[in-house]
C-alpha cells in the first residue's frame, strides 16, 4: 500500500490544484490591475466577461448597465445630523467596459473554509444573534429600502462577524429569497479585522446560495469605482465624528433586477433571474447582527453601545421604504415589528418620524459577552 506520508502529500497536492482551479474560475483575466494604498488587488475585468456570467441561470442574461430609475431618494436639504463624510473613494477607476473585483487569492479560500457554515443570515442558530425592525408585511409589497448607514469597527475575534445592513426579502422560510447590503468585520472573510462594505443574496434560506460579494457567481457590477468588499477608511468611534454611507436596494420597475445602492451611485445589481420569489418584497428592514462559534461571548454590535445617546450608539436615519406606489416614505412605528433576541446583550428602539434631518431613524447594537445560545 502507498505510506500514510505519501498519502498525506498526494492529499494535499490534490487539495492545492482543486484551489487553483477555483481561482481560476473565480478570478478573470484583468485588463488593468490596482493596487491599493491598502494593499488590496483590484483586477479591471471585462464588463461582458465578470464571474457573474458564469452563472447557469444567466447564460441568456442581457447586461443592464443603468438602472431605469432615478436615485431611489431626493436630496435631503439643510444641515445633517453630522458632518458626516463619505469613506474615500479610490482615485483609480477601472477604464470604461471594465469593473474592478478585489482580487481572491489562496490564502482567502483556506480562511473562508473556517467561516462557521451556520449562516449569521439565519434565525434561531446558537451564536448567532439580532437587533432588527422590518417593516411588516401587512403593509406591503415593498419594491425599495434605502437608509443612511454609521459605520463603526467593532472588534471581533476570529470566527466572528459583526454586521449592520439593509436588507429585502420574500417566501416562507425554507425558500426565503433575500438580498442583504451594508458593512460588516469578518476576518475569515478578508484577513483582517476591518470593516468592508459586503452584498449577499440567497434564494434558498442560505441553505445552498448565500456567498457574500462575489464569492460566488450572481451579483452583477456595473460601477466602474467601486466595487464589493471595499474596505472603509474612516469609521465612527464612540465621540468622535460619524462616517455613514446611504444605502440601497432598490427593484428596478421593468426589468426586475435589484440595484443596490451606495450614496448617489450604483455599484451594479442582482439580476430577477437568480431568485425564486423576489418579483418583489414581502418584507424590508435593517439593524445589526453578529455571529459567533456556539457557547462563546458575542461581539459588540454597532458601536458597541446600547440605544440611548444618539452619538454613541449607532443608528440609522433617513429611512425610507416604497410600497406599491413605489413613493419613498419613512414607515410609521405601527407598521414596524421588532426582533432582538438577547435584550442583555444588544438593543433596539426606532423612533418612526424624527422630523428635520434625521427622517426616521433607528437605534441598535450592544456590547455583546455571554449571551447564551
Ligand atoms: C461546513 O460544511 C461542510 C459541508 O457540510 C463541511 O465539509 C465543513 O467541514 C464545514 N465547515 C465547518 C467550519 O464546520
Ligand atoms: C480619514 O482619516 C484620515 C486620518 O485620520 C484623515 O486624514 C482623512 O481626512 C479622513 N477622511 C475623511 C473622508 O474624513
Ligand atoms: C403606500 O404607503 C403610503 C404611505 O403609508 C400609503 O399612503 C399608500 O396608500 C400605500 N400604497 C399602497 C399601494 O399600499
């Protein structure tokens, strides 16, 4: 027989050509390469030729480079709650016809093998825990959600993820089709302990699908700036000055993708084929979520402070939803449900209509520790 050394070597050169082949499926030929003041690689890629075309679904898929609407929200006028500033763009663009896609190496595959398989997306698993409101489904269907985002830096630990998002979903919970956007810290993820903006959908409850970014096939880019995964430069801190970014989702009335939003650009969209049910929303809503291995401490949400103090705990604000008169409005108190499983460890309060410059808002996030399962 072959010695268990031997074997142990074929095992694990077998395993290194299995991840050169997904790498080379995942990353294509670019047209131009970025590197980052971050040290990130950014690959230009071929509009025409990203990995999202590699999905079945999309064989006949007709790329939609605009979407078929204006921004999803009016100028809001007058001073805003703070001189909140954008995180930096990068100064390198991608050359028209191409978008940029952080590049994936070796290294990111072996990482995200650790990334727990419960999904941080999926109720009732231990370690796994919420601060949300969703506007109810008695009042819908919902086509648009887009609100402003504070964006912190939680510590987390390896295996763990901290998450502030938008999201849209539909279908009974075994089919559940959502679409998730907004920021979160996930070292198995990235390898490093910062906040990156992310996306993700699922069309099946993340049994199946359920990839953040572009991990797996789906998510089509269309920006030719900004792209998934970006890393932000400048977070809030408890007292400090307060980043945030608007965020949306946002159906597209003709052709039924899913745009999703960043301030006044579009980085690209879902495309309607890739869901079962999303022709659109039963439901909409935000907040926080964090992940952690069963039986240990949670990490902090937010900023890692309880609802209170409007400068110390993180929120969102100018919330707005569409409903079939695809009008934007902020949804009232009554029409909201709320969902905060461990009131020890996070918090949640939504204030409905703030009036001025803050629109409705809502407040969430902890400091996590022992929550228990
Ligand atoms: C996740 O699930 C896959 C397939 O069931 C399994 O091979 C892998 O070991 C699991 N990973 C973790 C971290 O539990
Ligand atoms: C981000 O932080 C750096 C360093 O503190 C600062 O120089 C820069 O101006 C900040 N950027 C923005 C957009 O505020
Ligand atoms: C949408 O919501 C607005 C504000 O609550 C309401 O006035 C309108 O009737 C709703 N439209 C539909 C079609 O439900």
């Amino acid at each position: 027989g072959v010695s268990p050394i031997v074997y142990g070597i074929e095992n694990i050169f077998k395993e290194d050509l299995e991840l050169d082949r997904q790498l080379k499926l995942i990353n294509k030929p670019p047209v131009k390469t970025i590197h980052t003041e971050h040290g990130d690689i950014v690959d230009c890629i071929d509009i025409n030729k990203q990995p999202a075309f590699d999905h079945p679904l999309l064989k006949n898929h007709k790329l939609q480079e605009k979407p078929n609407f204006q921004r999803p929200i009016g100028k809001i006028s007058g001073k805003k709650l703070s001189d909140r500033s954008m995180f930096g763009f990068d100064k390198h663009h991608c050359y028209k016809g191409t978008v940029p896609i952080l590049r994936t190496t070796k290294e990111d595959l072996i990482r995200e093998k650790n990334l727990l398989n419960n999904s941080i997306f999926v109720k009732d698993i231990s370690g796994v825990h919420l601060a949300e409101i969703a506007v109810s489904s008695k009042f819908g269907p919902y086509f648009s959600i887009n609100a402003n985002n504070i964006v912190y830096n939680p510590t987390v630990t390896k295996g763990q993820m901290s998450l502030s998002h938008i999201w849209v979903q539909n279908g009974p919970i075994n089919t559940n089709n959502k679409i998730s956007m907004g920021w979160h810290v996930s070292p198995e993820l990235y390898g490093d302990y910062d906040t990156h903006e992310y996306a993700t959908w699922t069309s099946d409850n993340y049994h199946r699908t359920g990839c953040f970014n572009l991990r797996c096939p789906g998510f089509v880019q269309t920006h030719s700036g900004l792209h998934l995964g970006k890393r932000f430069t400048n977070v809030s801190f408890y007292g400090g000055p307060l980043y945030s970014f608007r965020s949306s989702i946002s159906q597209d009335p003709l052709t039924k993708n899913w745009w999703v939003g960043i301030q006044d650009f579009y980085i690209g969209y879902y495309p309607a084929e890739l869901f079962s049910n999303l022709g659109s929303a039963d439901k909409v809503g935000l907040g926080g979520r964090t992940s952690t291995a069963p039986g240990s401490p949670s990490p902090p949400m937010g900023s890692g402070h309880f609802p209170g103090n409007f400068f110390h705990s993180s929120f969102f604000d100018l919330i707005f939803v569409q409903n079939a008169s695809r009008r934007n409005y902020g949804p009232e108190k009554y029409q909201t449900e709320h969902y905060l499983d461990k009131p020890k460890c996070y918090g949640l309060k939504y204030f409905g209509n703030l009036h001025q410059n803050v629109g409705c808002a809502l407040q969430f996030g902890g400091p996590g520790g022992n929550c228990g399962d």
